[in-house]
C-alpha cells in the first residue's frame, strides 16, 4: 500500500471517529504524496465542513471534482455543501452535473427540485 493509500484509509478512519485534527493531518499528508488523486480532497473537504470550514470544504470539493468530473459521489458532496452554505449556483451546477452523469440519480433530482 502506498503512502497516500495509507494516510487517506487513516485520515478516513480518524474521521469516522470524530478526531478531525488527526484526519486533517492524515489528509493533508494522503494530499501531499498524491496530488492529483481526487478522494483525499473530497475527505478533506468533509472535515472541513464538519468543522465549519466551509470555504476550505468547498475549495478541496472542488479541487475533487476538477480531478474526477465524472465522480458522482464528489459532485453530490460538492453540490450538497454549496446549498448548505448558501451558492445557490455552484449547487445547482453539481446536481445538474450529477445528472448528466447518472440521469437517474434519486438525490440529485431531489436536490434539484429545492431550485
């Protein structure tokens, strides 16, 4: 296993456990031995916005998404945290980007309909 696959599985894990800190280290790490790999953004990017981060949640959401345009789970993550913080826009966008994607996709259109 590679260093990014271990700190992402750690960073993971700490963050199933509540401990951000540790998560946030560990994700930052996953980051830094693979920048290009789009989960440990999108991991990141949930810590982020557990803690109230939401402008760093957004910014690795969408660093994930530009990685994995295609990443249904990233654009539903991304789609869901513009609408919490209000960019009404930018969730819109992701949703809409989950649909072409999967045209089926329940939360997607479900998400869709607040707009």
């Amino acid at each position: 296993m590679s260093e990014a696959s271990e700190r992402l599985a750690s960073g993971i894990a700490h963050k199933e456990a509540g401990d951000y800190d540790a998560a946030t280290a560990d994700l930052q790490a996953a980051i830094g031995a693979d920048p290009e790999c789009p989960e440990p953004h999108r991991q990141l990017g949930l810590v982020y916005g557990f803690t109230g981060e939401f402008d760093l949640a957004v910014e690795e959401l969408r660093r994930a998404a530009e990685l994995a345009p295609d990443a249904v789970p990233i654009l539903l993550d991304l789609g869901l945290t513009c609408a919490m913080v209000g960019m009404a826009d930018e969730a819109k966008e992701a949703f809409e980007a989950v649909l072409r994607v999967d045209p089926d996709n329940a939360a997607a259109k479900k998400n869709l309909a607040y707009f």
